[in-house]
C-alpha cells in the first residue's frame, strides 16, 4: 500500500510539474493568436446577428414589450462583450510588431530546445524514484563485480540465414519465418577451414580487437569441440557407434565434403547444448558462432554504438576476405536491437511530427482556400509541437526512451 501511495504521489507530482512547465509555453497561443480570430468570428456573428433583427422588426411589427426587453437585454450583453474584445484587440494591434517579433522569437527558441530531445544515456533508465527501493537495487547492481563480467552480452555471428522479416505487418501473432541463405555451403574445406578460425578468434578474441572481451570473457568455441570430439573418436580403439556411423574416419577439421553434414549433424544430437545449428533433410542450413563484447546492457549508448560501429568495420572486411561459401553472415544481440530501438525513436517522433504537420497543411489549405490562414495555422500547430517538447526536454530534463 505504501509503494501504491508513493507512485500515486509520483503521477500526482508528475501532472502537476508538466503542467507547470507546459501552460506558461502556450500563453502565446492563446492570448496572442486565439484572440484574432475570436475577434474576427465575434464581429461576422454580430452582423449576422444584427442583420436578423433589422429583417425580423421589418417583418413583424406586433412584437410584444417583453420580447423587445429581452432583445434589449440581448444586444446589452452582446455590445459588452464586443467592445471588451474590441478593446483587447486595440491594444494587441498597437503591439503587432513586439508580439510578432516574440513570437517568432519564442518559436525559435522552443524548436532549438526541442531539437535537443536525444535518447537516454543507458538503455535501462531508472523510471521509479531514486529513494525508492528497487530503484536502489537497480543501482546498486550497476556497480557489482558480477554484473561487470557475466553482464557483458552475447553477440551471435549467424552464417546461412538472411536476417529479413516475413511475418505480416498488421498481425503481430504471425512470427517470421526463417530464410536460409542457399549460398552458404560449410561443407566446403575451405569454408570449413574459415569457420574453424573465426570461431577460435571470436572465442577467444586472439586478435585483441577492441569490440570484443579479452580471453574471449570464458566462452569456448564450439567448432573446437567438434574437432576435439573427432580427434578423441578417431584415436579412440573403440569409437561410439554414432562416429563410425556418421563420420567415416574424419579425424578433424578439414573433413570431406561428404561426411561433414551427417557427422555434424550427429555430434549436435548427441552434445545439443554445445553449439548452435539448425538442419533440414540432412544438411546443416545455419551455423552461429557466438563472441562476448567488451560493453554490457549498463555501458552508455554511445559506447554501446561504437562498438556497434566497429563491429560493423570488421564484418564489412571479413566479408570481402572470406569464401564465398562462408561470405554471407551477420551479427546479432538482443541489446542491440534494444539500442537500435532507442535510437530510432528520435528520428521516427521528429518525422511524426512532420507528417501531422504536412496533413494539417493540405487539410487547411483545401477547406480555407487561403494561404495566409494556412500559415497562420500551422505556425500555431508548430509552436504547440515544439513548445511541449521545449518544456519536456529543457525544464524536466527528459529524454526519448523506453
């Protein structure tokens, strides 16, 4: 009940701090370019209205005196509330020139505040107060030895398959499907030969390059597994059954084209959890070789993207250098999709932003027919766009995440 109060307590602070910040930044919309066009549509009512009663007084002469007291009364309230409209509008004409200039000046000011709306420094912010107590926790596991070192993620580098997606776009229910690439062939020695060493040097990062752990952050590789299976097999005086079925003698990588699939094939069945495959009609469709990097889920998004970014480099080199048996892989990591998320949000909330003002633009300008209340309007729709935003980036310090 107490965590129950506190969050009510947090939306209550929240609602009330944004609306602070936010109703100060619309005073210009509203008393600046509200005020013409009441002014205007209250004087076209006024004629109308003025109009009706000249015709009306025209037409029937036998009105009774409480309905000509009621007109009275009527025409009292409208002249009021006229010439209380008139006279704001006296005083906002004298100043046209220092409220035009702070206008745009406010509207200036409000989009550069507003183009600084980024994405937040991790990708797991905090979203519950800093005195509250999984807050801490979080916190704190930040900073443990052990979420240094098995926090590090796990990066798949997937050979076989196109990363593309299948699954429909308006059914979330329909999962993608798996798209092998068919030119991807490991039982080639020398693809064969490629793997085996971009297992071991991902492993085991023997290159030091700076994306990946050092030592490779405990992970074996699971090729050398395989070519150790097969030379313990192979020197063994009483193989298994399912190597001298499968594997025809191979005493390690290289091995004939022949035997590769139904020897690999076999060692997955028999040790599932020591590498990643998938297989069909007896030939090995994917293969994923998986690396540990240097940044984990509580690293900074801009560590995170370089090393995104270097990664990139060094798969855009590999690809040119390899067989082309083995050319076509990509890399992956659930953090990473998570980053590319983040980041993209951005990018999509400022295109939002400008469609909505684009369909407000034609939808004015066809109704209207006139480009001055066009870009009247839409200057009014801009400034409430980026003032929002102005006062949710510069005063409350937020950023565009999760």
């Amino acid at each position: 009940m107490k965590e129950c109060e506190h969050g009510n307590n947090g939306r209550n602070v929240f609602a009330s701090s944004t609306q602070q910040h936010v109703s100060p930044s619309l005073f210009l919309f509203r008393c600046v370019w509200l005020p013409g066009f009441a002014i205007s549509v209250s004087e076209w009512d006024s004629s109308i209205e003025v109009t009706a009663t000249v015709s009306t007084e025209d037409s029937s002469t036998s009105q009774s005196s409480s309905s000509g007291g009621k007109l009275e009364n009527d025409a009292n309230i409208r002249d009021g509330r006229t010439s209380l409209l008139s006279s704001y509008y006296n005083l906002l004409h004298h100043l046209r020139w220092p409220v035009v200039l702070a206008s745009l000046g406010a509207l200036i000011g409000c989009s550069y505040v507003a183009s600084r709306l980024q994405p937040p420094n991790v990708i797991s912010p905090g979203i519950l107060p800093s005195n509250n107590r999984y807050e801490r926790h979080r916190q704190w596991s930040e900073h443990l030895l052990a979420s240094k070192i098995i926090g590090s993620r796990e990066v798949l580098f997937i050979w076989g398959s196109i990363p593309t997606d299948t699954s429909h776009r308006m059914d979330p229910n329909e999962p993608s499907l798996l798209v092998y690439d068919e030119s991807f062939d490991p039982s080639n020695e020398t693809a064969q030969v490629y793997m085996f060493e971009q297992c071991k040097m991902l492993a085991h990062n023997t290159k030091n390059y700076t994306f990946l752990q050092q030592n490779g952050g405990g992970l074996s590789c699971s090729l050398q597994a395989f070519n150790d299976w097969l030379e313990e097999q192979s020197q063994s005086e009483s193989p298994t059954e399912t190597y001298s079925t499968h594997c025809n003698g191979a005493s390690g990588i290289p091995m004939p084209s022949d035997v590769f699939h139904p020897c690999l094939i076999a060692f997955t069945d028999i040790y599932p959890n020591v590498m990643f495959l998938t297989h069909e009609k007896g030939l090995v469709k994917t293969i994923a070789i998986a690396a540990r990097s240097q940044t984990s889920r509580y690293s900074g998004i801009e560590d995170q993207q370089r090393e995104v970014d270097a990664i990139e480099v060094w798969s855009g080199r590999e690809k040119r250098d390899a067989p082309k048996e083995a050319s076509a892989f990509f890399f992956s990591s659930f953090d990473f999709h998570v980053l590319d998320t983040l980041i993209n949000m951005t990018s999509s909330a400022r295109a939002s932003i400008g469609i909505a003002t684009l369909c407000a633009t034609a939808m004015i300008l066809l109704t209207s027919r006139s480009l001055t209340v066009t870009v009247i309007s839409i200057l009014s729709i801009s400034y409430v766009f980026v003032a929002t935003i102005a006062c949710l980036v510069g005063p409350l310090g937020w950023k565009l995440g999760l």
